[in-house]
C-alpha cells in the first residue's frame, strides 16, 4: 500500500507540474516583466496539493524550464532566464508558495485568511523579484516597482481572488473524495 501511496504523490505533483507548464508559458508583454499565469497556478495547486507538495510541484516547473523547456513567460527557458533580470520574481515565487501554502493548508476554509496568505506571498514574490531585477537591469528601486510591481496588482489581485473562491471548493471535493492528504 505504501508504494501505491507513494505513485500517487508522485503523480499528482507531476499533474500539478504540469499544470504550471502549460499556464506557465501564457503571458502578456507589457514591458521587462510580462503578465503570466503562473502565480494562479501556484495558487491552484497549494489548495489542491497542500504547500509541500504544491511548492514540489513549483519547484519541478523551475527544473523543467531551467534546463531549457520553454514553460517560463513567452516560453522561454534556460538558466538565462533565471539569472537574468525577471529571475527574482521566479524565485520569489518559492516564497510565496510557501507562504500562502501555509495559510491555505491552515485556514483552506477561511477565504479572507487565505486571501491575506495569498496577498503575503505576493508581496514577499515583489520584494524578491523588484530588488533582483533593479540589480540585474541597473535601475533604480523606483523604476523596478514601476515596472515590475505596480502594472501587475490589480491583475494579482484578480487571480488571488479567483483562487480563494475556487480553491476551497477543489479542497472540499478532494478531502470528500478521500483524495486530499497533506
């Protein structure tokens, strides 16, 4: 049983990887730092994952497109991508899966409180992401938050909203399904 449970956890990490994948690539460019999707799939695999194996499944996507499968905002990929100038927020997004992992593991039925984990994270993804992409591109705080926090709130705001109103639901249907383990 205990192999049956372990191809199991295997697979829906890779499912979720997989998700992240295909959300991943989809973004609109809007100057250094395109809009994408990936943050709604991290979302989306916390409430359905759990934070471990959700922020596993993150870290898979990472890996994947770090060894140049494009999955990264306008199917890009390679470590380029990472160490360059929209890097940060990548990495940032570790931080905010588990941080918002945290908050939905703990409170999946309270959508403010996992709305606020969600916000959290965010703002720990922005922090990371503005302070590494006004180094990597030599501009001032100012200029990063101008463009890579600012056009990007509203739209993050949207996507934490979504995921707090679906992802109780995913949760609920797993955990009755007895499909649901942390």
């Amino acid at each position: 049983m205990k192999n049956k449970s372990n191809v199991y956890k295997m697979s829906i990490i890779a499912v979720m990887a997989a998700v992240i994948c295909i959300l991943g690539p989809l973004s609109i460019p809007i100057g250094p730092v395109p809009i994408s999707f990936t943050n709604l799939a991290i979302f989306i695999s916390l409430y359905t994952l759990g934070m471990k194996k959700g922020t596993m499944s993150y870290i898979i996507y990472m890996f994947i497109g770090f060894v140049g499968v494009p999955v990264f905002s306008g199917f890009s990929s390679g470590p380029s991508k990472l160490l360059g100038p929209t890097g940060g927020y990548l990495i940032g997004f570790i931080l905010m899966a588990l941080i918002a992992g945290f908050f939905i593991d703990k409170y999946f039925d309270k959508i403010y409180l996992c709305f606020a984990g969600m916000v959290l994270g965010d703002i720990v993804c922005y922090i990371v992401g503005t302070a590494w992409l006004a180094y990597q591109a030599n501009m001032s705080l100012s200029a990063a938050l101008a463009v890579g926090v600012i056009p990007f709130i509203p739209g993050d705001l949207v996507k934490i909203l979504i995921s707090a109103w679906i992802g109780p639901k995913i949760r609920k249907r797993l955990i009755k399904a007895g499909l649901f383990e942390i």
